[in-house]
C-alpha cells in the first residue's frame, strides 16, 4: 500500500463506523440521496441497499416521470435490495404518486414480513383498485404501525390479533364491520386510528380501551365508541350514504345516538365533529344534555355548520352547555339565510343563565353577515368572561365591519375582536 494510500485509509473514518450507526446516519437522508453514496468508493457500492428504512416519496424521482415510469424505477431499487440487503428492514414507506403492479407489490410485502417489518405505510396511488394483501401480513406480530391505501381487507381464521401495533389508518380499503370491529378488538395496544373514504362501511364498532385517538372522515350509517374511555382526541366527519339521506335505524332512541358516541369519553381534551354528523346525532329530537360531561374538553372544532339549521345548532349547543372548561371554539359555518328558531335558540343559552367561564379563543369561519351569525357572535360575546380574542373570518367578500359590535354587550373587557376577509 502505497503512502497516498495509507493516508486515504486513515482519514476515511466514516467507511470504518458501525454498521448500526452508518444505517442511522443513511436512513436521516432522502432515499435517492442515500443511494447516490454509491459512487464514493467500492466499498460503498451497495451499503445503501442494506438500509433498514426505506422510504420512496417524490423526492425520489424526477417529477417529469410518468406514473409507470415512477414504478418501474421504484422496482430497479426494490430488486438491489433484494439482491444484497442482509438485515432486517424496519420501516418501508410508499408515498411517491405512482402506478403500482400489484402482484409485484404483493411479493414485495411478503418480502418484508419475512425481513421483520415494524412500520408498513402505503400511501397514494396514481389510481385506486383493490388489491389483495398477502396472508403474511396478518401473522406479522412485531407490526407497530400499518397504513394501507387501496386494498381488500380480509382477516383469516388464524388471525390471533396485532399485539404491538399502536398506529393504524385504512384509506381508500374495502372491510365490512364486522372485520372492522374484530381488527380493532384485537389490536390490545392500538392508540392512534385513523378511517378515510372507507369502502360502504355500514356501521363502526370500537371498542378498544387502550385507543387515545381516532379520526373518520368516511361513509357509514351509524358509530359506537362505548369501552374507548381513553380516547383523548376525536374527529368525526360522517359522509352520508344513499345520496345524501341521513339514514337511523328506528330501533335506536336519540338519546342512544349521543350515548353510544359520548358516553364514555371521560378524558376527551379535543373533538372535532361535521354537520352530517350533527345531523345524525340529532335524529329527530335534540336532547338537551350529553350524558357526560365533557370535563377535561378543552378544544372544539365544529365543521360546516348551518347557524339557520334549527337541529344543528340545537346538537352544537347541547355539546357546548356539557363542556364546562372549554377554552377554545372553533366553528366553520356555511351560508344560510336567517332562521327565527335558531335565533331563539341563541336568545335562550342566555336566557337560561349559562357562561363560557374559562372560553378563551374564539374562531368563526365562512360568515357573509347574516342575522343568525351576527347573532351568535353577540352570544359569544355576551357569555364569555375570560374571552381574549374572537377572530371572524369571510370568505367570499369583504370582512365583516367590527362597527357591528362595538355596541354589543361584553362579558370581558380585553377581548380584541379581529375581522379579516380571505
């Protein structure tokens, strides 16, 4: 070895590191990134194939490249890994725009069973059909976070559950209830659950004490969450099935409604809920009360809420008067004409004696002026005595004069009310 050489030998430390602290050093940058350190030396050529993490994203390929053209170079990396790749790979996420060939994407999953895969994420196709997943994937028991996009989800009989996943989303999948329910009940440290656009999903189930949050933004006719007592933050937004008909099965009271959904929620601390959903926990008589209440509730967010709908103001406000240590209100309205049922509903929450005592943030979005709204806000105003801002928000025009409130009554004397147009 000549002298340049041994010199060369000495300062190329990082060649000489750990494997285990190399792969940590190589899975922090982008996949394409990573791959490119094969040009550094022979020694090099394929240490990145070896990666314990592989994540392919758009910054992986060049953004002229055709769907097609993404997957086919996706394959090239996958067939390098599995040529040289001799360790155990954690995490694979798929999350480039691409057309995917699915059985080449069934083997490939199946490889990672085999290889001891914790982390399972497939986002995002370039378009949607059903694929089946490989049996493999449900005798996976080191599972800790599965996102699936685009698949047909079938348990078999042997499934004996995920015993140490915590995180799970389904997008774009088709699984009936029943499967549903039985996933859930068998995921005993599940804590994060996520349900988008789900295939024709008639009814959902949970029941899992061990669930802290849960979001659905999807189809279905109806929801129990009794037994999730532990569920800290929850985001409903229901889309409803047969054309737009908010359907009940005419078994279930009204009181069931709210108290299949609320009825344990003890340590709830943020809710976000749509109007579809309001509407259907309405069903044909609003109660007045949850039956809990919502005491550790600090954030609520109500989306796309008509102020002139008489039953989604009614269900809006029976939540409010139930959260006692509300700090903030976020509520998104959609144009309406002025309703006289809404505005006695709004003259009542006065009328009756109840305060906002710890309200402090205040967020109303998509007004235009009407009534009703300008109503609404003059409650809030009224009711709310540690309120420090109200931010009102108008979409399609000009802002909303804050002239119109200056002579309306307020409960605090710091609260800055801010008017902006978008």
């Amino acid at each position: 070895m000549t002298e340049m050489e041994k010199q060369a030998a000495k300062l190329d430390r990082i060649s000489n590191l750990p494997w285990d602290v190399l792969d940590t050093i190589l899975v922090n940058l982008p996949l394409r990134e990573a791959a490119r350190t094969s040009i550094l030396s022979s020694k090099w050529r394929y240490k990145w194939t070896g990666l314990s993490q592989l994540v392919f994203d758009d910054k992986c390929f060049s953004s002229s490249l055709s769907m097609e053209e993404r997957w086919g170079e996706i394959m090239k990396i996958i067939h390098m890994v599995q040529s040289y790749h001799s360790g155990p790979i954690e995490k694979f996420k798929l999350a480039a725009y691409c057309s995917p060939n699915f059985s080449d994407l069934q083997e490939w999953i199946q490889y990672l069973m085999d290889k001891g895969i914790k982390e399972l994420i497939l986002q995002d196709f370039g378009f949607v059909k059903r694929f089946k997943l490989p049996c493999g994937i449900f005798s996976c028991p080191q599972l800790t976070c599965l996102e699936l996009y685009g698949c047909v989800f079938k348990l078999p009989s042997t499934f004996k559950g995920f015993h140490c996943l915590k995180s799970l989303q389904l997008t774009q999948v088709s699984i009936i209830s029943d499967i549903l329910e039985s996933l859930i009940r068998n995921c005993p440290i599940l804590e994060r659950l996520t349900l988008l656009n789900i295939d024709h999903l008639a009814s959902v189930r949970i029941h899992n004490s061990s669930l802290k949050y849960l979001k659905i933004d999807s189809e279905f006719e109806d929801i129990n969450l009794e037994n999730s007592v532990n569920l800290d933050s929850v985001d409903i937004r229901m889309i409803p099935m047969y054309g737009g008909i908010i359907t009940r099965n005419n078994e279930q009271s009204n009181s069931g409604n709210f108290d299949r959904v609320f009825g344990c929620l003890y340590d709830i601390k943020r809710l976000t809920l749509s109007c579809h959903f309001l509407q259907w926990l309405a069903g044909d008589q609003v109660q007045e009360r949850l039956p809990i209440v919502l005491n550790r509730l600090l954030f609520l967010d109500l989306k796309e809420v008509t102020l002139s709908n008489f039953k989604e103001v009614m269900v809006s406000l029976t939540i409010v008067k139930s959260c006692p240590n509300l700090e903030e209100l976020v509520i998104t309205v959609v144009q309406s004409n002025g309703s006289r049922p809404a505005m006695d509903c709004f003259t009542g929450l006065c009328l009756c004696g109840f305060m906002f005592h710890k309200l402090k943030v205040v967020r109303i979005r998509g007004i235009i002026g009407t009534r009703t709204e300008l109503e609404f806000i003059k409650v809030v105003l009224t009711l709310s005595p540690q309120l420090e801002s109200i931010i009102i928000v108008n979409y399609l025009g000009d802002r909303i004069p804050e002239s119109l409130l200056l002579e309306v009554d307020r409960a605090s004397e710091h609260v800055k009310i801010i008017s902006l147009a978008l």
